[in-house]
C-alpha cells in the first residue's frame, strides 16, 4: 500500500504534466495502480485522516472518520492514566462509539448513503 502523502504526491505530479507511464516507472507501481489513485484523486484530495494515519486503503464515510477520532481520544485519555488497555477493550470501544454516532445521525442525514453499515453489521477488526 502507498502511503496518503505518496499518493498526494502522484497527484500533483501528474496534475504538473507527468505521465502515466513515468509515474509507474518513478514508484515501482504497475500503471492501473496509478490510473486507479489518479481516478480517485477527488477523494484523496479530500481525505483528512486522524493524527497518526498515513495510509488510507479506501475513502470511509464520516461516521467511520469521527469514530476513529473518538476512539484515538479514548485511548490517549487510558495511556494518560496509564490504565491497562487490550484489544477486546478497544474493539468494544470502537462498536460503542460507533452505534452511539449512528443513532445520533439516524435523523436522515442525506450525507449518508442506504449501503452504510448498520451498527450490527460493524465489525472492529484487530489490525
């Protein structure tokens, strides 16, 4: 995977003129890859990922931003207090968090689409 700041950077050099082909050959990446981050370049461009991230594999709806948001607080807030902190713990966290921010925007937020997941559809990988 490319980190967001490469792909940034594809962006602009081929907003500056540089082809396809060259940008394939300057980072060792097959030519669809790069057609594929110049396709999604808008929301790229858009993406505004929480302190800490750098690689972002798919553009994610807003609730799925604030979630992750909320939960690098509540982490930081446990490290702070230097209390114990597992991955069950933050998994937990994260559907609470997560369930919570959807019942807020339940009121038909036409920002959001019919295909998002459903709080019991949510899954909080270990990654």
């Amino acid at each position: 995977m490319l980190s967001l700041d490469i792909k940034q950077e594809i962006i602009e050099k081929h907003e500056c003129g540089v082809r396809v082909n060259e940008l394939a050959r300057q980072y060792g990446r097959n030519m669809l890859t790069i057609s594929t981050i110049l396709k999604h370049k808008g929301a790229i461009k858009a993406v505004k990922p929480p302190k800490g991230i750098t690689i972002i594999s798919k553009p994610c709806s807003p609730i799925i931003e604030e979630m992750e948001r909320l939960l690098i607080v509540c982490i930081k807030d446990r490290e702070i207090i230097d209390d114990t902190i597992t991955e069950t713990v933050i998994c937990k966290k994260a559907h609470a968090i997560f369930t919570d921010l959807k019942e807020e925007n339940s009121g038909g937020d036409a920002g959001e689409s019919s295909t998002e997941l459903s709080s019991d559809d949510f899954k909080a990988s270990r990654g």
